[in-house]
C-alpha cells in the first residue's frame, strides 16, 4: 500500500536538510523493493538516515504542513487509485509521481498528479481521460468548454470546440 505520510514525511526531512534527496530516493528505492512492507519514517530510522529526534520534530512542528499536504495528496491519491485499478498504473510509478509532486511544490510549482502522470509517459492522454471522465468536468484552459470528446494526441488534449491544447504535456 502505498505510503503517502512516508513520502510527506520523507519530502519534509529533505527542507529541514535532516537527509540529501539522494538518501530519500535510496529508502523510497528500498521501500519500494520490499513491497511497501514498511513505513518510510521506520525505514529512515531503521537506516540511520533519521533521528528519533529529528522524526519527532517533524511530527510535532510540521504537523500542520502534513495534515495539509495528506489533504492534497488524498485528491492525487483517488486520481491514482482509479489509474491502478484501470490497470493502468503500478504502486512504484504513483509514488514517484507524488513524490515528483511534493518536489515540485517545494519550488513553489504546484501540479496535478493527472498532469505530472502524463509528462513521466506513465499514462497516455488516453488513459488520462478516461479517469478525468470517471472523476467529472475537466475545462479546456483556453475557452473554458467542458471536454466531452477532446482529440487526444500524443502530447496533448485538445477541446473539440476551439482545437487549442486543454492540456499539454510540455512543461509550463
Ligand atoms: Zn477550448
């Protein structure tokens, strides 16, 4: 199962500069490897790379970031589900797109996991769509139609009605 307080946890050690996003990648690499048997905060203490110290510290003053971020990332975490159970997705490939989330995010770039999903070419606008269907409305950017039936390409979605890109995988 996969391990969403770990991951915000593990993003949160890596700001306060507790452990080097090499050494996170390294645990996420060895959770993953072991089957999720594990929470990712026990990994890192287990590993020497966390402090009980510091762990609690975490606990106690990012309490409110984490609550936050689990909040966020339950919306990146339904998106995912459906991906998985579509058989769309594996485990490994949503973590690392939660994971790609929380970096970004640090940089002050917020970006759905639909989106990030779409850039890593772990999901086609194919499949892209047909969660976004299973989910509800997605408007086109440009003229604000709700998509229906978007010309799926392989780097974009376009909207039916003014043919622009709703969705692009291009960074931006
Ligand atoms: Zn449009």
């Amino acid at each position: 199962m996969l391990d969403t307080r770990g991951l915000v946890i593990g993003e949160l050690a890596v700001r306060q500069k507790f452990l080097s996003r090499a050494q996170l990648d390294e645990v996420v690499a060895l959770q993953q490897r072991n089957g999720f048997t594990q929470p990712l905060g026990a990994l890192m203490l287990e590993k020497k790379l966390l402090s009980r110290e510091q762990l609690d510290h975490l606990l106690r003053e990012q309490k409110q970031a984490i609550a936050d971020y689990e909040r966020q990332l339950s919306v990146s975490g339904l998106f995912g589900r459906i991906a998985i159970d579509q058989g769309f997705l594996g485990e490994p490939q949503l973590a690392e797109a939660i994971r790609r989330q929380l970096a970004r995010d640090a940089e002050g770039k917020h970006t759905k996991i639909g989106q990030i999903l779409l850039q890593m070419r772990a999901l086609t606008p194919a499949q892209f769509w047909t969660i976004i269907k299973s989910q509800g409305v997605f408007k086109c950017g440009a003229c604000g139609h709700l998509l229906d039936q978007p010309r799926l390409e392989n780097s974009a979605i376009h909207c039916e009605k003014c043919g622009k890109p709703a969705l692009s995988l291009e960074e931006g």
